[in-house]
C-alpha cells in the first residue's frame, strides 16, 4: 500500500528482536550441551547472562556494523486487513482500469487517520486507523474496520505483554502480602540477612528486590543442620544476585511470551541457578558436609514439583521434580571439575554469536542503516545548518559551530529525531513550502546533506520527513528514502540556536581597542563628567538604551526623548501656559519642561536609526503634550532616566555589531554599521521575560479559546496567513476552532519572535509570530500575530505560569540549605543576618502560602524588600508592607511572622541613630528645619490643589561626622549625618517619586539620595544649615565605599557645597539689573574674603573688578562677573578648574565667572546658574545685551 497511509507498528523492531534473540538461546543450549561434563554450574548458568541481556534490548547496537543476524530477520509486508463494509459505489470500468494503473497492486485508495495526543504528558499520542476504501472490481468500498497485519500483530503482542506484566505484578505482590501477613522472625546471629519462618511454605526461599529476606519452612528451622544447609543455599542466591537477576528473568518472559524458546531458557536458567547454588553452598559448608547437603536437598525439593506458574516467581524457591533432584545429586557426587579450555572455547563461542545478534548489520542501503548513518553524520559533524524553505526569499541562517550551540543541536537532532521505524520505500507528494536543506560538514569540510518534507496532505504544519541523498528537482523527489523523523519543534530549536550563533560566534568578536570605542566616550557618554552630574556629557545615542525593541520602528518615543535632544531650545511663558492647561489640568508640576520639535525628532531618528518620525510606530509619542500651533512635544519631569552602559563584549556579523551589557551580559543591543557611523537596530533583553523578547506558552483551555476567537475576528491576519498557507481564510478559520478536515482543536499556543531582516516571499520581515499545536504534534508554524493581542497573551500568561510558580517557589523553599544563600541584599539599614536563621525561616514557609499578591495598593506588600542570592545568579525577591505577618516572594503571598519582622527591622532605624550629645546644641534650629521641611513639601501639594497628605515630622538621624573650624574666619562649618520621616495617614498619597522610601516605622522619607545637613556654627547656636542629599553615606569606611569616602573626599564634598550655603541674595531694593549685577559682584568678594586659612579658595584680598551684563528679562539676568584677588594659593586646582586666573592691575589676579541672577517671588535676586561659558536665562523672553568692550 502507498507509504503516506502507513502509521507506525511495532513490527519492524518485534521481529529482529525475536530473530535475534531466538538465535541466541539456540546458540546457548547448544554451548551449554556440549559443555555438560566440562563447566562448572557457575560457569553454566553465567551463560545466560548474555541471553538475558539480549531479551531486555530491543535495539541493534549501532556501533556494531558488521554483517549480522538481523540481515538475515524476514520482513513483513504491510498488508491491509478490512471488514465492515458500510458503503459501495460503483464506478465505470474505465475508472477502476486508471485507478489500477496509478496505485498498481495497492488496493488501498485511501484510509482514515486519527490523531490523539495528550498534552499533559508532553505531546506524547498516537495515530490510528479509522476506517478506509478499497478498490474493487465493480467500484470501491468504504470499510468501517481498517488495520495492517503488521499493526493487528503490534496490538497483539502489546495486549499479551501487558496481560503478562500484569500477571507478574500482581502473583509477586500477593506471594509478598502473603509473607508478611504469617511471618516470624528467627534470630539467627552471623546471618547477614534477616530470617523469618512461615507455615505453608512449600520450600525455603530468597524473596525481596531492594530488601532480600531468607524465609524457612518450620521443618527446616527445626532441624539444626537442615537450617543450616538451607542457609547456606539461599545465602549463595544472595551473593549471586538472583534477587535482581529473577525479576529480569520475569520481565523477559513477560516481553517474550510468544516464543516458546524464552519460555524453555527461562525454565532452564532456573535450574542452572539452583545447580549453581548446589555449588556455592557445598563451598560454603566444607567437603565434609557434601553428602549431608545432598540429604537435606533431597527433603527439601522433594515436597512439591516445579510449576508453570514458578516461573514468573521471583523467588528463589528448592523446588523441582524427580529428574531434576537426580541431575542435582549427580552433579553433587561427582563434583565435575571446570576445563578452562572449555571455559575458553564457550567464551570465545558465545562472544561471537553475541556481536552476530546484537550487530545493527550491514544495511548501509536499508531503512535501518539510513538511520544509522543519519545518526553517525549528526555525532560527527563540526557544522549544522537547517537552510530556509526552497520556496523562501530569505537568507539561510549561519550554520552552527560555537562548540557549546553545536553540542545543544547534536542534542535536539537525537532526541527530536525518532527513528521512522516502519518508513516508506517511496516519497509521494511533499509540501512545497516545507522543503529546506539540513547541511552537517564533517571535519574534513565535507559536506553532507539531508532534505526535509512533510506530507502534502500535512502542508506546513506536521512533523518532517528526514530524507537521504537523492536528486531534488522543483518539489519532486526521486531516489531519496526516509532516515528519520524530525519533529517540528526540533526546527524551531535548531532556527533558534542559528540565531544565537550569528549573534555570537558567527560573527567576528570585537577587540579591545573596538568594544573600548563604545567605553571610552567616543561614541557614548561615559558618564566621566565632573561634580556629580553623570550626564555632563550628555548624548543622545545613551537614550537609545532607555527601552526595549527588536526594530527600530518600535523604540519608545517617550523614553528616548526623556530628556530632549540635547540641543538648547527656549520655552515661552505661553507654551508653558499652554503645556500646563491641555496637558496638566492647569497644576503647575513647578519643575522643567522639556521641549522637542518634531524636525528635532525626526532629525535624530534618521540621522540614528533611517526612519522618521512617521515610519516608526509612534509608541509613547502619546505620554507628550503635543501643541500643534508650535508642532512641538513637551512634558515636565525633575528626574532622569539616563542610562550609561558598559560593554562586557561585542561581536561583528558582516554590518551588524552585537554589544553586550548588563548584568552577566544580560541586555544586548544591536547596531548596523553605515557611511560615517552606526544606527540602532534593537535593544533587547537576553533572558526570558515578556512577548517581545522571548517564546510565551499558553496552555489552559479557556485562554486558548478566547484568543482563537479574537483571531478568528481579525480579518487582516486570517487573509494574511490563509495566503502564507495556500489555504482560504475560512478554512484557517475552521481549523484553528477545530473544526477543520482533521477535527483537531488547538491544545497549545506559542507566541514569538522573528527577528530576521529580510523579508520572506509573502514581504513578511520583523514581526510577531505564532505557532499552533493540535493532537500532539503542530498544527500551523510561523504564523504572523496582531501585535496588538500582546497585553491580552500576557495577562493569560500570567494566569497560566502562576500554578507553576508556586509549585517551582514552595520546592526552592523547602529544599533551600544556609549554603545556597550567597549574599543578602536590600534595606536602608544593613543589620546582619545569619544564613542559618534565614534559610531556616525560608524553609518554614513552605505550606504557608497564601495565593498571590493581587493588591493594587502597594504599601500592602510592597514597602520594605529583601533580595537573596542563590547559587545559578537565581535571586529571591522577597518585600513587605504593612499588612503584617505577611511576606510577598516573587508576586506570591505567605505568612512568616518571622520573617516579615526581620524585613522590615532592616528598614527601621536601628538604636542609637540620633546622639543627643550632637543634637543639644542645636536642638531648636533642627526644630525649626524640620517644620520648615513639613511646610515645604505639604506646600507642593497645595500648590497643585491638593490636600497636604503630611502630618508630622520626626527626626530618624542626627550624629556629627565633621567639623571644620578653620574653612571660615567666623564660625565653625559642620557635617551632620541626618534625615528625617513624615508622618502620613495613607502612604499611598506621599509623594513617590526617584527613589524616596517609607521605613520600618511607616515613616516617608523624601529624598532619594542619603541626606546630610551642612551648618555654619557660632558658639552655641546654628547660624546657616542646608541639607545636601549624597548618593552614599559620607561616613569614612562607609561599607561599598571604603575606597571612596576619605576624609579628604568629605572634605571637598563640604567645600563644594558651602558655596551654595554661603551664597549671597540681592536685596529686593535693587530694580536695576546693572545694578543688581554690581550688588551681587561686591557680595561675591565679601563671600572669598570670609574663607579661612584652610580652604582652598582663601584670599588675602577680593574686591568687584567688573560686572557686564549680557542678556536680560523681567525674570532675571545674565552677567560676567569679575573679581580682582589675591589667593593664598594661587596655582590649585579650585582656581585653575573653571576660567582660571589672568594678571590684573596692581599686582592682583583676575576672576571672572557667568551668573544667571533670576528674580524671586519675594523680589530678591539669586544666583541659579554660574559657569564658564553658555550661562543663559531659560525662561521669559530675554533681551540680550552687547557687551561693552572689554578694558
């Protein structure tokens, strides 16, 4: 019959089993016969050992490719076997004399295939018959049965097998409940096993597979010499391993019950055991004792004859009959002695008709020596490559060699490639989009090559045939056979590591002196930039790492322009009004706004990625305010996401450069090199996270549905994807709502990626991709998938993996040891923990699971955090709020008293954080800055019409760090480590935002970074104070910084910032900005000459050399200001950093500096801005003044 309708039976492996095994034990008895007076029992009964082996395996071994006995096994044809008639039609003669012609002798016109598989078990199903028609003579007939011999024979067998195990099972786990239910035990001291005595035993045994034990009949254990001939017998069975070896022995009956000579090895392996027993036991006991044991034998075996039934016993019963208790005493009185030239000559025998059955044989021609050779080429080859499809236009992957990917696709090719154990001798009809070229290269370069089909029944969507060398013209193939199976997911893996190869070792890896380009500030910012500000430098190509995208189209807008262009652009008071009204609800967010054209947008968009505004996606355009009477977007943000990355390392595929960063090179981002530059391509994260960047499964049967409905409604992607499958839209309809041809509905569906650059023949490119899986196998591969369906798979997605998660957590928990814990993390406070006290509370939740974590309020659960680092870079996330007692792992909620209040004592100021000694002096003026602060920040709200959420402060830190007596002439300047908490009635209404936290005592502390308080100090009271926020404590051998924070590191920090502290103000009395400008010049040179003796910038004179100013508005100024000095050290660096310092008249220095003076609410002038070049007013519409010459 025609290949395509033949399924798989058991057949082709059964009968060189049966042959070869047959073989096998013909060769043993005949060994064993001539052997009879030359071996010792021992030696007899290892012979079957071999038998054994080869009844328990059912394969050839391939590595034994000489010629053998399976080249010798009969084949079975598939014939077909139907009955049931249910329906005849009748056909012209005519008709019937073409159909002859085409099949030949095959009346099979066509049968019935059904597939059912089982997803919980992996995919793992089966395919079946389900009727067929036959060709008559007047017609054909559809017949309601429809089988092969070779499958009726499979079921057969299979059916016989399973009676037997069954059998097997249940007669040894009776005889065992029958042991244990009347059992005694015997103390018997020097037994190394234990003994028990049972009535209604037929004979002493050995019984038990993992625990042996020796079990005597009541005569026995009454007679001393009897018990211990007996003893010594069973203890032989023990050192022989016939406890293990008689299950084996069983279960080879059970495989083989067909046969009748299995049946007469088994019983004759029985017997060689028993006499090898004899044997061992006589050695035991002494010569002396040889006739006595034959005495106790006799009486033993004597009382019942062996069974049918013993057979598949797995007990070591002295059972036998008559001829056998004779042969057993024979051989006891003449105690034949072993010949090792017997022992030779049954050996090297034995060895040979071995390597004959177990031999693969020489069938380098045949189904099994394609498979053979198929697996031998997959071992040996330093190359895989799996080419596109025949009919695609895109270029075939990078074939795989990184040593690491090649041994991952040996891995898949034997795994996801079975054995096509009944294969047809000739390829019908493939599918013509499901032909592609597997290419392994061997180490010599040569190159050998496999073609892939499916059926053309099966399209695109089934499983593929692996088929040998042969010619390939169009689609039709000639000359090739089947080798092997490959399952379609194993392309997908193989696609998948091509993938990673081309992004690795395919390419070129960059040299230091490349990757040191992306590093050094060449072609990023580096974030070198002086005075704390990371971004001094700042580049927009930085932005480009802001967001995830695997093309350019999709970079989010919003992130990328953050925080502009970089170019200066000017807002005016009507586009803040308008920005604030349509886009704000008219509350002034009182911080900057940010302004970027769209020429801007679309200036930097060509220039880094060749698209423009318009031809990307436009995500996040929408977080802008867009006026269009100004074609501009704007937003208001006082924080950054500015990122600075660091390249670990990169690689180089034709234009295409792979620059990894990140944790453990965790985010790879992917340039394409072009005329004077790069532009980006994607930014993508390596690890498994959402839709974009990696495979999501959905497998529940409710979510499969309500996505195929949502699908079935989209008519964009059923026209799109019917086309890409030579199919109609109502048919891909049909089939993905089960109610295609084949009846199979949608089991498991997989969302992807496809992140090729050249566009298949159907123009498809980068793009979302989806694979359906039915009955166990695939039903439909690489379809496009609405993008826009992303948010609904992932919201299933979540639902799916939750069971999953908690299983893999509450297992992590319980078997978590004080050795898998690497390092502890998290909490403003780092109090110590040992890793027994916390692997230990870990452990102790297991069991206590609550569900998860689906609070919208995140001060529930989410305050106060914990990270635990395991072994593999696993981290556990662990967090807290102030529902108590309760502990959120990974978005899964448990109840652990303990370790919720060791969460959040690691949030909560330990003792001793505030030193009265320190803070008596000062008591009145810290008041006074706290209330100050409450004002400040409630005022924030207020000024948005919002309701103060603040009700208090307290102060949480107060201690001296370091004083500085000498940096001004009056007064002593001081360094306080401080900060403080607001009370709040709901800390969802605090002002969250970069990086402010609530501690352990429910306090919000405002400030991101680590405040600090700076003060100018008289004798018992605070003149000046200003709280400087710090990224890390500045406390010297501050742990993480110790290399770090110095005291002379400190001590510039509090130089710094004394400037700002120490600042003049303009009276609000000077109107005249030259004016103005001059007050704040003469005010600048009173500042320097207050410095001490020890600060850096210490003068012994300073007076207003000049003061110009350069651009003015209602709002403020601009002006160059100079000062005429005399530094006590002229040539440091505090001088030399900014303009420096140039010879004036009367011997003094010149220093000149550009200040931006804006006007207060209450009308004063203060400085906002200063520098050396570019000061320029932000807001209001300056006038901008010519500058006088200079003198």
């Amino acid at each position: 019959m025609s290949g395509i309708f033949v399924l798989n039976s058991a057949m082709p492996t059964l009968i060189p089993w049966a042959f070869t095994s047959t073989l096998l034990i013909l060769a043993v008895l005949t060994v064993r016969w001539l052997t009879r007076n030359r071996l010792s029992s021992v030696n007899r009964y290892a012979l079957w050992a071999v038998v054994l082996i080869r009844l328990l395996i059912p394969i050839q071994l391939p590595f034994l490719s000489s010629l053998g006995a399976v080249d010798f096994a009969p084949q079975m044809e598939d014939t077909p076997v139907y009955a049931f008639p249910t329906d005849h039609i009748d056909a012209p003669e005519s008709y019937i004399q073409h159909i002859w012609e085409e099949q030949g002798e095959d009346p099979v016109m066509s049968a019935g295939i059904t597939s059912r598989g089982f997803p919980a078990l992996g995919g793992f199903g089966f395919d079946y018959y389900s009727g067929g028609t036959v060709l008559e003579e007047n017609g054909y007939t559809d017949y309601a049965f429809f089988s092969t011999v070779p499958r009726i024979l499979s079921i057969l067998w299979g059916t016989g097998a399973a009676v037997m195990l069954l059998f097997l099972i249940g007669s040894n786990l009776r005889f065992a409940a029958r042991l244990r239910r009347s059992r005694r035990p015997l103390d018997i001291p020097e037994c190394p096993l234990p003994v028990y005595v049972i009535e209604d035993l037929s004979s002493p045994c050995l019984f038990g597979l993992f625990r042996p034990v020796v079990y005597l009949t009541p005569q026995a254990a009454a007679d001393s010499a009897a018990r211990e001939h007996v003893l010594a017998h069973e203890l032989t069975h023990y050192a022989h391993r016939d406890h293990l070896w008689a299950p084996l022995r069983c279960l080879a009956l059970a495989l083989h019950w067909y046969n009748p000579l299995v049946w007469l090895a088994v019983l004759l392996s029985k017997r060689d055991g028993e006499l090898a027993c004899d044997e061992g036991a006589v050695r035991r006991l002494g010569e002396d004792q040889r006739i006595p044991y034959g005495r106790t034998l006799v009486g033993m075996v004597a009382q019942r004859s062996l069974r049918p039934a013993d057979l598949l016993s797995c007990s070591t019963a002295m059972t036998g009959g008559k001829k056998t208790i004779q042969q057993r005493i024979a051989l006891l009185v003449k105690h034949p002695e072993t010949r090792a030239a017997a022992v030779f000559g049954a050996c090297v025998a034995l060895a040979l008709v071995a390597v004959f059955t177990f031999s693969d044989g020489n069938q380098s021609g045949g189904p099994a020596g394609d498979y053979r050779r198929f697996l031998s080429d997959v071992q040996s080859a330093q190359s895989i490559r799996l080419g596109q499809p025949t009919t695609s236009s895109q270029f075939d992957p990078t074939a795989i060699t990184d040593p690491e990917l090649l041994a991952e696709a040996k891995e898949i090719l034997k795994q996801e490639c079975p054995d096509w154990l009944n294969p047809p001798q000739v390829v019908g009809d493939l599918a013509p989009a499901s032909l592609r070229t597997l290419t392994l290269t061997d180490q010599q370069g040569a190159e050998v090559r496999y073609l892939l089909a499916a059926p053309a029944d099966r399209g695109n969507s089934g499983d593929f045939y692996v088929l040998t060398d042969g010619e390939l013209s169009g689609t039709e193939v000639s000359g090739r056979r089947v080798a092997a199976l490959m399952h379609q997911q194993a392309a997908v893996q193989l696609y998948d590591l091509m993938n990673r190869q081309g992004a690795q070792s395919g390419a070129i890896p960059l040299t230091a002196e490349e990757l040191a380009y992306f590093n050094d500030g060449s072609f990023f910012d580096n974030g070198t930039g002086s005075g704390g500000n990371a971004y001094i430098n700042f580049s927009i190509r930085n932005q480009f790492l802001t967001s995830w995208y695997d093309h350019p189209a999709d970079i989010d807008l919003y992130q990328l322009f953050y925080l502009g262009t970089g170019n200066p652009s000017s807002i005016s008071e009507e586009e803040r009004r308008l920005v604030i009204d349509r886009g704000y609800g008219g509350a002034d967010p009182d911080c900057g706004c940010t302004k970027i054209t769209r020429q801007e947008m679309d200036a930097v968009l060509l220039e880094h990625t060749g698209l423009t505004l318009e031809e990307t996606n436009l995500v996040g355009l929408g977080d802008f305010t867009y006026l269009p009477e100004y074609d501009a977007y704007y937003h208001f943000h006082g924080d950054t996401n500015y990122t600075v990355p660091s390249f670990e390392s990169g690689s180089r595929h034709d234009s295409i450069l792979y620059l990894n960063y990140g944790d453990h090179g965790a985010c790879q981002l992917v340039l394409r090199a072009v005329d004077g530059g790069y532009q980006f391509i994607a930014n993508r994260s390596t690890q498994v996270g959402n839709v974009p960047s990696s495979y999501t499964r959905l497998e529940k049967p409710e979510h499969i549905a309500a996505l195929v409905e949502l699908l079935v409604q989209d008519q964009a992607f059923l026209t799109e994807n019917a086309q890409y499958l030579g199919i109609t839209p109502e048919a891909l309809a049909d089939a993905l709502q089960g109610k295609g041809e084949e009846g199979v509905s949608p089991d498991l569906l997989v969302i992807g990626t496809y992140n090729g650059w050249v566009p298949d023949q159907w123009g498809r490119g980068y793009g979302y991709r989806l694979t359906v899986w039915g009955g166990g196998s695939v039903m439909f591969m690489d379809l496009t998938f609405p993008a826009a369906l992303n948010e609904q798979v992932l919201a299933f997605h979540q639902q799916d993996s939750l069971e999953l998660i908690q299983k893999d957590l509450t297992q992590r928990l319980s078997a978590l040891t004080p050795q898998d814990i690497q390092s502890v993390s998290g909490g403003r406070y780092d109090l110590p923990v040992s890793s027994d006290q916390l692997a230990g509370m870990l452990n102790r939740m297991v069991g206590r699971y609550l569900g998860p974590d689906g609070s919208d309020s995140f001060s529930s659960h989410r305050l106060w955090t914990l990270d635990i680092l395991l072994p593999e870079d696993v981290t556990l996330y662990l967090s807290a709020g102030l529902v108590e007692d309760q502990v959120d792992i990974d978005g899964l909620l448990f109840e652990s008293p303990e370790l919720y209040q060791l969460i959040r004592q690691r949030w909560t100021p330990p003792a001793g954080s505030i030193i009265r000694e320190d803070l008596s002096p000062v008591a009145e003026a810290v008041d006074r800055l706290l209330a100050d602060e409450l004002a400040k920040w409630n005022q924030d709200f207020t000024d948005s019409g919002l309701s103060a959420p603040y009700t208090g402060v307290e102060l949480t830190q107060f201690r001296l760090l370091s004083s500085y007596p000498d940096l001004l002439k009056e007064g002593t300047v001081k360094l306080y480590a401080f900060d403080y908490g607001l009370t709040t009635g709901n800390l969802e209404e605090a002002g969250w935002a970069g990086g402010n936290y609530a501690d352990g005592d429910g306090l919000f502390h405002p400030y991101g970074h680590v405040p600090h308080l700076l003060t100018v100090e008289g004798i018992g009271h605070m003149e000046r104070s200003q709280i400087i926020l710090w990224e890390f404590p500045l406390v010297v051998g501050s742990q993480g910084y110790e290399e770090l924070v110095t005291q002379d590191y400190v001590r510039d920090v509090v130089v710094s910032n004394l400037r700002d502290l120490l600042d003049p103000v303009v009276p609000a009395s000077v109107t005249d900005p030259q004016k103005a400008a001059e007050a704040y010049g003469r005010a600048l040179a009173q500042y320097y000459s207050s410095f001490g003796s020890s600060h850096p910038s210490a003068v012994t004179y300073a007076a207003l050399y000049e003061a110009r100013v350069y651009q003015q508005a209602a709002s403020g100024l601009c002006a160059a200001i100079t000062l005429a000095v005399d530094p006590v050290e002229a040539n440091n660096i505090y001088w030399q950093s900014g303009a420096g310092l140039d010879p004036g008249p009367d011997g003094h220095w010149l220093y000149t500096l550009e200040y931006c003076l804006e006007r207060q609410e209450d009308g004063t002038w203060r400085c906002t801005d200063s520098g050396t070049g570019g000061v320029r007013l932000e807001r209001g519409d300056p006038q901008v003044i010519k500058p006088e010459p200079e003198r």
